[in-house]
C-alpha cells in the first residue's frame, strides 16, 4: 500500500495534528509511515505545508505532481500547493478563507480562486470544494474545522476508521473530545460538491 | 521488548541517546534542534540522568566537557549556528580528547527555513578532525545517536551527530527500546592529568600530531559500520549520496529505473576503500549532497590518483545546486542529465498561480507586546532612526519597519555600538529578547558602557524563549525540569552593568511606554528600557481573555490601528473590525485617534 499525502493550512489550524493521527493510525496498523512538518518560523500565523508518505521507505517528502490527496484547511493554501497533486490525485478543500495580515491590514487583496478551482477540476481526477468550518461549527467549535476535513479525508484513506477514531480518542484533550467526533463525523457523511467560494475582488487566471 | 513509535526525529535521537547511556545533556534552543533536549528533559525525570537549558551553546558545550572529563557520558545539543557560539571549546577538545563519550549534536538548516544561514556541520567537523555521522533517516539517527558514544570512547575524540531538518523535523515509525531501566546513580571523579586536560602550548603541541594519528584508525573504525553501504551493479555510472539525499536518490532511481552503481555515505571521514571500489567499476560518478560539496571533494581527492577514464559531477560541475535543500526532482534531473536520459517534468498549468498569491509570512501574534513596544518606539524615534535587532520572534519587528540589522544572536547591542562610533548621528535603539540577551547580549552591553556608547537598548522581556517553544531561562527562575531556581533580575542586572537610565515598562501601557522613550530620547549615553510583559502565547493559556474590545460607531475609518499589523483586526473594504483572535490587549483601542474602540463591558449583550 502506498499513499502521498499533503496537509496545508495556516499556524493554528491544526494541520499537524490532523497528519499526527493518521500517522499514528497507519503505525497502528503496521504500515511504515514518513511525514515532514514545518516548525519554527514557519508558524506564528504562517503557511503550514505538511507532507505525509504512507508505505514508502524514502525520505518524507512527497515529490511535485505525485501526491494521492491534496488536503487544504485554507482554499489560498490549497492552491499555493496544487502543484504537489497527482493528476490522478484528489484535491480536498476548505472555501472558509483565513485572511493573511497583509490583506486584513488593506493592503493587498485577497485572490478569487473560482476560476482556479474550476480549471483545476479539468487537470485532477476530483477537485472537493467544502465549507467544512460552517460544518465545526455545527459541530460545536470552528476549531474542530480540521477533524470534519479529516472525516472527508477518511473516504480516501488507505486505512480503517475505527482505527482513526481509536487515535483521535487518544490524541484529543477529552474535553473537546465530543465535539472533535462529531465534526469527524460530519466530515465523513458530508455530500461534497462544488461551491462558490466567495466574492471576488481580484481575478486571477 | 522493541516496540515501534511513530515519532519526531528530534525525539527519536533522544532515545538514541538514552539508550546510548547518556549521563548529561546540555543545550541551547534553536530551530531545528529544540525537540532533542525538550525529549531528553522529559527523560531525565523517568531515568534520573542529568539535563538543563545551559545559557548559551559554549556554556552548553563546555560544561559538557566537563561531565566528560568527569567520566560520564555527557551529550550537548544545538543548531548549526550555535556551534559558532561554541566552536572556541569545540576546536581545542579534538586536542584534549574526551574520557566519558562526548557526543555533540548539530542540526543543520537547508534552505535556511529558520535560520540565518546554511552552513554545513560536516565542515565543522572536518576542521576539528572529529568523526561526524550523517543519517540518511529518522531511524538511523536514533541508532547512530547511540552507537555515538561508544565511537567516542574508543576514541577519545568528542563525535559529531548531524542531523538536518528533514530529519529532526521529520516523522517516523521507529523502534524504541521499551524497558529501559533507571540507571543506578553512580557518581563521576575527575582524574588529574595537566598534561593531557592543560592545554598549554607544549601540551598543544604534543597532542596535535596525536590527533592526527588517532584520523587512520577512527577512518578504519567508520568504514566497517552499517551506515556505509555499496550497492554494485553492472552499470559504468555510479552515485554517491550523503544524509537525506540518499532516500532522494533512491526514490529518484525508483522512478527513472536507471541501473546504477550505488555508495551510501553515514560518516566522516568518509569510507575511501568504498569509494575506490566504486570509481574503479564506473565512468561517470554523481555525487549527492546537501550544502557544500564536502564529499565531492573528498572523492575528487580519491581519484586523483585513480584512472582517468572517469568523470565526477556535483555541485562543482553545477549538476546538484550548491545552495537550499535537495528533492528528488532536483535529483531525478541531475542523474537524468548524467546518464543521458533527460527527465523531463510535465508543465504545470497551474504553476504561475503560485507567484500571484499574497504571501503569507509569520507575524507576531495578536496581543504579542512587542507589536507595543515596536509601535512605541517608532512613535518616538520615527522611522528615521535606525533600528538594530536580533534573534527572536521580534525579527517580525521587520513588517513595522523597527527591524534594521540582525546578524547574529546577542549581536544587537554591540552593533548599535559600532553603528553609533561609525559616526552615524540619528537615534540608535536596538532590541533584544530576554533569552538573547542572557545568552550573549550581556557581553555587548558591558562593552558599550565601558566604552561610553551611546544608544538606547530595549529589553523585549517576554518572560521565556518564545519562538523555538518557550524555555525556560534564567530570568524566567524555573529550570529546565519545571523546578524552582534563582531568579535572575533583569534591572538589576544592567544597573550592575552601569547603566543609569533604566526603567521597566508594561508594554500594553501604551502611554508609559512612550513617556519612557521620550525619556531616554533626552539623555546621553547607555539607556535601557524592559518591555516586560508576557508572551501573549503562553498567557493565552494560562489566562483566558480578560477584556472584550469592538470599534464603535465613531470611527472614521482612518485605519491607523491597521497600521500595527494585528491579526485580530480585520479591515473588510468598508470598515475594521475585531475578530475573534483578539486577546484583548487593548493596544490598538490605545493607539485609536478618535477612541472609537471600546471595551465591551460583561454585564450588557453589546458584541
């Protein structure tokens, strides 16, 4: 079994924790697991790029144009990392956008993907555009935006979901552990389909 | 009983080292090191060994050689750059040799992702004349991590663990040793020996040619280990790969099936019979390697005396970049180009979006003080004066135009000196956080009071080493384990120092920060200011939001709150708003020119 994966978002989303419990759930169940994260000045709001190898015995980067699934928490993130997709390789991806400082502040704009997303649907085998922090928050918290993406990402997942929940049990304060099952849950019935993203403000392809 | 972990790399070399029988672990924080002495930490508490947060790297390193010369099995661990900080301890001790296993650890940076440079650890250890050894993967460093002090005790000689990003920050499924026992405490006892622990000219030159003949037996002691490793085909081309490069060039060989002659490097000096054996069969060589071309090099020199049907590419041919990190796309088209069979990438419809997006770089965190005291500080001394900074999340200070200079850690101060005697006639005021002043600010603060400087220094005291995780440091009177321990004061430190004009400020109190600047303005000399104020990270988690703040009616969208940079504000076109990361410093409801935004007060449903 082999499979690339490649989580992004922005510091904060939790994107590590995400490639954490499949990492963990992949050891579970005795597959060789490789991933790559970025810490330090890559954090503090920053990009967040990170990469997962499942059943493959090189380094933990996935190599351009071969990832099995592109998973963004952010739509800006996403296509800042579409080129690491396989062309036969799945895209999945959150349209609620986290405004970068330089366009919070005003000073830039922040990009209107439709257009890139709709091309993009013509190159990969599948491009899934979903609101999944409307879905959080259904689920109790936007912070559990990265389980209902998690959930999605299940249905492509070389690995068992009862392993996966095993793990998030494991991996979240129980606390929060409810509501990080229901946005799992959410995220794994949830019927995806194509969305506008938002309003444009500056066109970019 | 093995079971098997998935785990960061950093932490995997901190098994290594447990089970390597490490005594005493000492280290300063830097990206990509920090997770090793934050994993030893946890340790030492289960297994009773010894590990702090020493001060600085050569604080670290020599009290390492210490606990060494003591007759324990002592470890010292840093970032690439902090073995300048401690290559003064590190050059002399290949003299003096070791007697408990000396393992140093390094971790290097490729592409510089958090870092001010990328030099190359092996270099290093070249220099010294000490063995280093290159994992390829998260698994091998934890081995070699172990075998390490065993290597060093043969020995004598303090050996070098390099690791690199991809490796400390990787993940992995490692096997880990699962009931290791507490070691018994035994206790270490100094033999004295002047002429082999003084290192006076005449030992110095006893010694050296020591060091040099001890280079053949450590050369035939590494060629043995598992970590060198040819793979012979029938093919005249041949690869030499160094570190993480070889699983690149592995998987670059999956994809291509090109049949290849393969040597895998894990150690310096690197295995000279490997390499001969490998250039006597092939025509053409490619050498593999992050950073500089140290093995190249090395097995340019091999061939010199070698056949002369053979040509050698690498960095110096300009087939493998000399500069960032490798990929297995940058090595599938060096060896596509070396065997005659060009790889040719598909083209990316997509690619030109990259360069169209805004960028989305780190910034200081909503309620971070120091966007308080940059705002301050430049309120004062405008944007003409010049800023010098240094090493910390404060060299965000760059996108409020408050950073002018960063070089080095603990360099702020000496080069606002030298700024001030090159004869430059605006304000000088540098910054520094508390760790880097503690590490090796202090230094250049004396300096520039004994030679009568004259410039202002501010203190960024955040109360910990925020940005490589929040350690624990001498001012912070907590160790590294969480206990109790003196705690060092700040202002009473720099008065030591003889410095007049001190104040400590809350930064969050806009108004006495500036009445402190302007202050300072007005004197002459040596001033010090102490932005104290708690990371706003770490008082996220101990203290939930205190203060609710939203922008009232009044506003007139002037937006020079914007201008700070926070995250928690948000201009939509038409007008600001806070969002929901607000911490409720207050800081921008301060700066407001029209006091439109206000505090919401708990008892009415306002928000």
């Amino acid at each position: 079994m082999k499979f690339d994966l490649v989580i992004v978002g922005v510091g904060g989303q939790g994107v590590i924790l995400v490639s954490d419990i499949i990492g963990k759930s992949a050891v579970r169940e005795g597959l060789s697991v490789r991933a790559a994260e970025t810490h330090g000045m890559a954090q503090r709001g920053g990009s967040v790029e990170n990469h997962l190898r499942i059943g493959r015995d090189f380094g933990p980067l996935v190599p351009r144009g071969s990832a099995d699934v592109l998973l963004g928490l952010e739509p800006m993130e996403a296509a800042r990392c579409l080129h690491l997709l396989s062309r036969d390789g799945i895209a999945i991806v959150n349209t609620k956008r986290v405004l970068p400082v330089s366009v919070s502040s005003g000073k830039l704009a922040y990009p209107d993907l439709d257009e890139f997303f709709e091309e993009a649907k013509r190159i990969f085998r599948k491009v899934l555009l979903l609101d999944a922090t409307e879905l959080a928050k259904k689920a109790g918290s936007i912070l559990a935006t990265n389980m209902v993406m998690l959930g999605v990402l299940t249905r492509y997942l070389p690995l068992k979901q009862e392993t996966i929940i095993e793990t998030i049990k494991e991996s979240v304060p129980k606390k929060y552990l409810m509501v990080n099952l229901k946005a799992f849950e959410l995220g794994k019935t949830v019927k995806t389909r194509s969305i506008q993203l938002s309003t444009s403000s500056k066109k970019l392809l | 009983m093995i079971k098997r972990e998935y785990i960061l790399g950093n932490e995997a070399i901190a098994y290594g080292l447990l089970e390597g029988g490490v005594e005493a672990a000492y280290g300063y924080p830097g990206t990509p090191s920090s997770e090793i002495m934050e994993k030893l930490i946890e340790l030492s508490l289960k297994y009773g060994f010894y590990a702090e947060w020493s001060v600085n790297e050569k604080v670290a390193f020599e009290n390492a050689v210490g606990s060494s010369w003591g007759g324990r099995r002592a470890t010292v661990i840093m970032k690439h750059v902090g073995l300048n900080v401690a290559a003064d301890p590190f050059m002399t001790l290949a003299y003096t040799g070791t007697r408990g296993g000396f393992v140093l650890i390094v971790a290097d940076d490729p592409s510089s992702h958090s870092s001010q440079n990328e030099q190359d650890s092996r270099r290093y250890a070249n220099f010294a004349r000490i063995p280093c050894l290159d994992p390829s993967s998260v698994q091998e460093a934890k081995e070699m991590a172990s075998y390490a002090f065993e290597l060093s005790e043969k020995f004598k000689t303090p050996v070098m663990l390099r690791s690199t990003t991809r490796i400390s920050h990787a993940k992995s499924d490692v096997e880990i040793e699962e009931d290791l026992k507490p070691k018994e405490n035994s206790l270490g006892e100094f033999e004295k020996d002047p002429s082999q622990w003084v290192m006076v000219p005449a030992s110095a030159r006893r010694l050296h040619p020591e060091l040099n003949e001890k280079q053949k037996k450590i050369e035939e002691e590494l060629k043995n280990l598992p970590w060198n490793r040819l793979e012979l085909s029938s093919s005249k081309i041949g690869v030499i790969a160094s570190g993480i490069s070889y699983l690149y060039t592995r998987e670059a060989i999956d994809f291509l099936k090109i049949p290849v002659s393969l040597l895998k490097v894990g150690t310096y000096p690197p295995p000279v019979s490997l390499i001969n054996e490998l250039l006597e069969r092939c025509e053409k060589v490619l050498i593999i390697e992050e950073l500089e071309p140290v093995l190249e090099e090395f097995v340019r020199i091999c061939a010199d005396s070698g056949k002369r049907n053979l040509r050698i590419f690498g960095k110096l041919t300009g087939h493998i970049p000399r500069e960032g990190e490798l990929s297995v796309d940058i090595v599938k088209k060096a060896l596509g180009k070396v065997s005659g069979r060009a790889f040719k990438r598909e083209s990316d419809p997509l690619e030109k979006i990259k360069e169209l997006l805004p960028p989305r770089p780190p910034t200081l965190c909503a309620g971070c003080p120091h966007r308080a005291t940059f705002y301050a500080m430049k309120k004062v001394f405008g944007k003409n004066a010049v800023y010098p900074s240094d090493i910390g999340c404060y060299t965000l200070g760059l996108q409020m135009g408050t950073v002018d200079t960063c070089i080095c850690m603990g360099a702020s101060i000496s080069v606002a000196s030298g700024l001030y005697r090159s004869g430059e006639k605006r304000n000088i005021v540098c910054t520094i956080g508390d760790s880097t002043f503690l590490h090796t600010g202090l230094p250049g603060l004396l300096n520039a009071v004994y030679n009568r400087s004259n410039i202002v220094v501010v203190i960024l005291d955040n109360g910990t080493t925020a940005m490589t995780g929040h350690q624990p440091h001498p001012a912070t009177g907590i160790t590294a384990q969480g206990r109790k321990t003196h705690q060092i004061c700040l202002e009473h430190l720099v008065k030591a120092y003889g410095v007049d004009y001190v104040r400590t400020v809350d930064p969050y109190k806009l108004d006495e920060l500036i009445q402190a600047f302007e202050e300072a303005k007005k004197c002459r000399g040596v001033r010090v200011i102490i932005a104290k104020r708690l990371c706003a990270l770490l008082a996220r988690k101990s203290t939930p939001k205190v203060k609710q703040f939203k922008v009232t009616e009044s506003c007139t969208r002037c937006k020079r709150c914007l201008e700070i940079g926070c995250p928690a504000l948000t201009w939509d076109g038409k007008k600001v708003s806070i969002n929901e990361e607000c911490l409720g410093c207050g800081v921008c409801a301060q700066i407001c020119p029209t006091n439109s935004i206000k505090e919401v007060e708990e008892d009415k449903d306002e928000v």
